[in-house]
C-alpha cells in the first residue's frame, strides 16, 4: 500500500513538467514527420496504400530513427528531467523527510519513468496508426491501406524495444540520483549512446547498452550483418538487473539526502 | 518528557572540519525552542541530523523517546519540517504541490484546503507555486509541514524572506499551534530578537558546540546580572568612595557612576548610603544589554 501511496505521488509531481511534455513530443514526433512526408508524396499514395505491407513499410520507416537515435536520446532528456523535479525544487529534503522507506522512494521514481516510457510506446504506436490513417480521410483518391496490421508481431517487436531501453532507463536514473548537474547524467548519457553510434558496425558494439534497440532492429532487418553472442533482450536484461542493483546501492547508501 | 534528545551528536565534513562536536539538544514536549547561533554555527547539520537527511556520525539521536535509527519512519510521521529554502514544486498549484504530501501522509482532502486558509493562501487557486513571492513559498512550506497534524515541527530559519508584517504573522501562527494545538516547536534562527518573543526554551549553538542551552528567562537572568546601574549625583569623586568602601566595582560613565551585578536591594541600599554620606542622587538608570548583545556575549565568551 505504502508503495501504490508513494507512487501516486510521484505520478502528480510530474504534472505539467516538462517531462511529462517531452514524453508527448518525443513519442509523435516521428509519425509527425512521416505524415509531412506522406503529404509531400501526394501522388504516390494510392499505390502505397494499396501494398499489402503497408503497415510494416510505415512501422519500419518510424521504428528505424526511433530506436537508433530517438529513444535513447528522449530517455537520457527524460529521466534526468524526472529527477531533476526533486533538485529544482529542492524537493529531496521535503521527500525524505516523509514516513517512507527509501527503497519504496527510491522504486516509486524508477516505476513513474517505467510507466511514462510505457506512455511513449502507446503514443507512437497509436501516432503511427493515425498518421497511416490521416491521407486516406484527406484525400478521395487514398484508399483505406489495404494490408491487415500485423498486431502480434508488433505487439512482439515493441515488447522487445522496451526491454532493450532498460539498461538506458536504469543507467540514466542512476546517474541522475548520484548528480544535482543535470549536464553530468546528460552528457555521460550522450556519450555512451555516441560511442554505440560510432561503433555500431564493430563484432562488440552490443556491449554499449545504449544501441541495443537499434542493433535489434537493423540486425533483424538485414541491414547489418553482426554475429551477437546471446539473444539481445536477455544481455539488455543483464544490463538491466546490474544498473538497478548499482543504483539502488549508492542510493541507500548516499551519506546526504537533500 | 522530551520530544527531542541528542547525546553527544559529532559530525565532520572532513577529517578536519567537525561541524558539529558533542551536541546535547534537549527539546521539552510542548515547548517553543528557538536554536540560535551564527550562519556556519552547525544549526541546520543539526536539524537535518535530526531529521535523517545527514547519515549520523557518532552521538545519539531519540524523538519522542525512540531511536531514530530504528524508528525512522514512525517518528517522521509525527514530524512537520521546513529546512532551509522552501521546498515548492513550481510547476504545480499551491493545492496540487499539498496533493503529493496528502497522498503520502494520507491526512484527509479536506485538510488541504484547512491549512492552505491558515497561512492564508487559500485564494491562489490556480496559480503556479513557481510564481508565488517568497514569503509565499514560505508560508506553502509552512503549510506542507503542518498537512499532517504533526506533533513537532522543525523549522530552520522559517522567516527567511518575510517581511515585517509575515513576520508577526509567522509568530502568532507558530504560538496558536502551540496553544491550541500542544505541537512542540523547534525554530532556528540567527538573530535572538526575531525569536525571542516567541520562544520558551533557547539553545546558542556557535562552532558546533552548545555554549547554552535553558530557558528564555534563564537568560534573561544573565542579561540582568551584566545589566549596569548607573547613578547621577552631586559628588561623584565622594560617591566613588563610598562605593569602594563597600566593595562595589565602578565604571564611570558620562559624567555618572555606574557599576553592575546589582539587584534590586543592593542598588536601594546603595542609594541610601549616599544620601546619609551627605552625597545628592538626581538619577538611578539600568542600562541593559538587549538579548541580542547577551547573545553575542555567550558566542564571543
């Protein structure tokens, strides 16, 4: 109880923050741009949307820069912006000086920043389905996209994104916890996921675990021959389990809170 | 019994900077404790020791006579804190920034808008905090503190960034609370004469060590005894003399005899001793030290 308690208030703090903008922004910028672009190719509507694929045609073209540059990105912003609504207020002191434990505080934050990174998949999806919708509603000669979306390899693949986020989600809150300077989680965060970037065609690049939705989807769309030693998912797991450890450690351990 | 007891309570920043060294706070239960000392004296390392926001060195730290190490969580429940500056989620309404303490403390809605009228920002409505005065942030912190009906409050410095009159406002609130509602109240602050009409019991930490610690009459009584009387006379070299005669320490001053430590009986008795010496008493003035200089005193002594 203590924790759903913890939770709720955590959930009303982000109100209107810009986290909770960025959130909206970042999930439906991508079918934004999609949609400018759809409009710009008027005349080769009909034809696309008479293909069979083409929900996968326009799940691809979003997913692509979504997760190779995107979500690590709007997770790095977005975590330390959730943090960074305790420092710019001077809200540590004030928290924990509330009758909660600090591992219901510290796992209440982690589950807000899940749950708006929960947000951000249902918006994009849904962005991506309107966005392939809208031409059909403007203009007489698109029809209805004719191909079925194909829901449970979607519903797969988004599974599959998320968990490769964790180790990013997980890193990001740790460092955000440990610094008041904003710019310090920011910049080790871009570094990480730029040093992933760089290296995205190196044997080893699965190490850096800010590329893992990336690799995912251009290793599973043949754009990229890279032989990875484990399934994907699972080394994000492991990144995963290893960054909260580490994070809830240094936290119950910090010798000042606020 | 004591709301607040600490023991011996040592800090250090640094192998060499002891912030804090052997602090025995003793806060009587529905009392008004003004803790007072200099900026840097090791006020708020002690409120936030007390509160848990600093991991304890060495010492001992017991509120409402349990551990705070052991019964951290029971004891914040029945604790109100301000520390420092306000602490205000400026991007949400004065009533939406008491929401995310109401839903934690679980103290019932109607509270909210209860201490919101209070500290008298029940008309903000739907204004951000981020854009409230800082007398007004300061009164919304207030009102955090006070959601749950706690039964002490801890303020470090509350008065910060009011003027006069939030002043005056602050004090009749924090006395009504200790009135009508028997919250006991420990209040920081670097200058005894914001507090001293408000406080029972005083504490005058400087350098991390508690160089007094009793009630405001206490010293009120040191104030007394360093206060001077001075005498205006016909014959001040004559009224020199009698008074070495009897012993009595003199310092002239402005053309008057003064001399301290006297009480009431003995300044009578002196008066008449220099009208049988044939010496003619126009005037007997006490010059008192404020509180304020006593304070000085203590740190400086």
């Amino acid at each position: 109880m203590s924790f759903i308690r913890s939770f709720q208030s955590e959930w009303l703090k982000r109100r209107r923050s810009l986290a909770s903008w960025l959130i909206v922004v970042g999930a439906l910028f991508m079918p934004a741009m999609t949609l400018l672009r759809l409009l710009n190719d008027r005349e080769k509507l009909p034809e696309l949307y008479a293909q069979e694929n083409f929900w996968s045609v326009i799940w691809g073209q979003n997913w692509q820069s979504m997760n190779l540059m995107l979500l690590p990105i709007g997770i790095i912003l977005a975590v330390g912006l959730v943090t960074q609504i305790e420092y710019k207020n001077n809200g540590w002191k004030q928290l924990h000086t509330t009758p909660q434990g600090l591992t219901t505080i510290f796992f209440a934050k982690f589950a807000v920043i899940f749950v708006m990174a929960l947000q951000v998949f249902l918006l994009f999806n849904l962005g991506m389905y309107i966005v392939g919708v809208i031409p059909s509603l403007l203009f007489v000669s698109v029809p209805y996209p004719a191909g079925e979306i194909p829901f449970g390899l979607f519903f797969e693949k988004n599974v599959h994104y998320f968990v490769n986020i964790l180790p990013i989600l997980s890193l990001q809150y740790l460092l955000s916890l440990q610094f008041k300077n904003f710019l310090v989680p920011l910049g080790a965060g871009f570094a990480i996921w730029l040093a992933g970037a760089i290296s995205l065609s190196w044997k080893y690049s699965y190490l850096f675990p800010y590329l893992h939705g990336g690799i995912d989807f251009i290793v599973g769309g043949g754009q990229l021959d890279l032989v990875l030693p484990m399934n994907i998912q699972l080394l994000s797991l492991i990144y995963f389990a290893a960054f909260t450890v580490a994070g809830y450690a240094l936290y119950m351990f910090k010798k000042e809170r606020g | 019994m004591r709301s607040i007891e600490t023991q011996g309570l040592t800090h250090r920043y640094s192998s060499t900077e002891t912030v804090l060294n052997g602090i025995d706070l003793q806060v009587e239960e529905g009392r008004i404790y003004g803790f007072l000392g200099p900026n840097g004296a090791g006020k708020t390392t002690t409120l936030r020791l007390i509160l848990g926001l600093l991991k304890k060195q060495a010492g001992e730290i017991n509120i409402f006579g349990k551990r705070l190490e052991s019964d951290r969580i029971e004891i914040l429940r029945e604790i109100g804190s301000l520390i420092e500056s306000p602490s205000i989620y400026g991007h949400l309404t004065a009533a939406e920034n008491l929401r995310v303490f109401q839903t934690v403390y679980q103290s019932p809605a109607s509270r909210t808008n209860e201490v919101l009228e209070l500290v008298g920002l029940g008309e903000t409505g739907k204004k951000k905090a981020g854009h409230f005065s800082l007398g007004m942030k300061q009164r919304l912190s207030i009102a955090t503190a006070l959601l749950h009906k706690p039964r002490l409050l801890i303020l470090d410095e509350p008065t910060n960034g009011l003027d006069p009159e939030g002043i005056l406002e602050m004090r009749d609130l924090l006395k009504r609370l200790k009135q009508e509602d028997g919250i006991t109240i420990l209040i920081s602050s670097h200058l005894l004469s914001e507090i001293e009409k408000l406080v029972d019991d005083v504490g005058i930490i400087h350098k991390g060590r508690i160089l007094f610690q009793g009630t405001l009459s206490e010293l009120q009584n040191r104030q007394r005894a360093s206060s001077l009387v001075a005498f205006r006379t016909s014959d001040n070299a004559k009224a020199a003399a009698a008074f070495a005669e009897r012993q009595v320490n003199i310092v002239s001053q402005n053309g008057r005899i003064a001399t301290s430590g006297l009480d009431e009986e003995a300044v009578a008795l002196l008066n008449k001793e220099l009208v049988m010496s044939g010496v003619d008493v126009y005037a007997i003035e006490r010059i008192e030290d404020d509180l304020e200089r006593i304070f000085l005193d203590v740190i400086k002594s």
